[in-house]
C-alpha cells in the first residue's frame, strides 16, 4: 500500500479548496436569485427567486456545518462529539442529493477523529453513488458478534502476513489480501462482491 505524504501547506490548501468547491454552487445561486430580485417585478418570478435563495442558502449552511465536523478541529485536543450531531450534518448534506442515509447506531460521543472519519467515509461513499441510492452508516462502540467478522479476519490476515485492501471494480468491489511487505512470499487471495 502506497501512502502518500503531503507537505502540511498543501493539505492545508487543498481542504481549502474542497470547501470552496462544495459552497461556490449555492452562494452563486443565491448571487443569481438575488439579481432576479433587484430587477423582477413579475411576483411568481420573484417567488422562484425566493425559493431559489432559500433552498441555495440552507444547501451551503448544510455543506459548511459538515464540513467543519469533517474536516476542522471541532473542540479541543481529546474532545469528543456527539454521534446525533454527526448524523445530523450528515443528513443536511444529503438533503439535497438522491441519496438516502441509514443511520444505524446508539448515540454517544465518541473521539473527535472517529467522527471525523466517519463523516469522510460518508463522503466517499456518497461519491460513488452520483445517482442516488442507498448510504448506510453502521457503527457501534463494542465489539459483538454482529460485528466480530471484520475484527476477526483483520487479526487473521496480520497472523498469516497479509495486508487486505478493497478495490472498486466496474459492477461491483473486491476484497484483496496480498502479502504484506515484510513478507512477500505469500499468495494473493481475492474474494469479489457485485453491487
């Protein structure tokens, strides 16, 4: 697995830049919908303009509480966040897609960086659903034994020196171990999924 290492100004710059690009689509909306109203006198325009606004509006506010959740220091160092609240920008940021979210899991507060994974996970998976569908978000703050399986094949795959990676294919994904890089004599295994 290659990891690659960003100078800490260009992370800086390119979450920057991630913002901008999630909130220039509504702001420019509102800007739009503003000019309808300066220079409309047709009421049903006016409404359209209206609505316009709104909907722009409440679409950005959504886009930047999530991502101050998702991507900002949201608290102090060991600060923890509500899940409620994670859901709840989670949902803003959907309300507007195709996408349907299933939460499922018992608020708590957890550690300020498992929420923020969470939440950027969801963010990678909305984005390979840009025609809508189904978003589940499944998360618990034990192990049990509808949860044991992943635990249980990450410590078998570490006792037989394996890395295991998930790879999207065209019609679906593929769980992948491969050797890991101390230990290169070992097989590949492949187990594939269709979506």
């Amino acid at each position: 697995m290659t990891i690659l290492a960003l100078d800490p100004m260009d992370l800086a710059a390119l979450l920057c830049s991630r913002v901008c690009h999630d909130v220039i689509s509504p702001v420019g909306a509102i800007v739009n919908g503003l000019e309808v109203l300066e220079d409309e006198t047709d009421p049903s325009m006016r409404e359209v303009a209206m609505e316009l606004i709104k909907k722009s509006a409440n679409s950005a506010s959504a886009k930047l509480q999530f991502c101050r959740l998702a991507f900002g220091a949201a608290g102090s160092v060991g600060a923890t966040i509500d899940t409620g609240d994670a859901e709840s920008v989670a949902r803003g940021l959907l309300a507007t897609e195709k996408t349907t979210l299933a939460w499922s899991g018992a608020r708590q507060f957890l550690a300020k960086n498992k929420v923020k994974l969470l939440l950027n996970l969801c963010l990678i998976a909305a984005a390979t659903i840009p025609r809508g569908g189904m978003l589940g978000v499944e998360f618990s703050g034990a192990v049990d034994a509808h949860t044991i399986q992943p635990y249980f094949a990450g410590l078998v795959a570490r006792e037989c020196g394996m890395d295991v990676e998930v790879e999207t294919l065209a019609d679906g994904f593929a769980f992948v171990a491969k050797p890991a890089a101390t230990v290169a004599e070992l097989p590949a295994a492949e187990t594939v999924a269709s979506a």
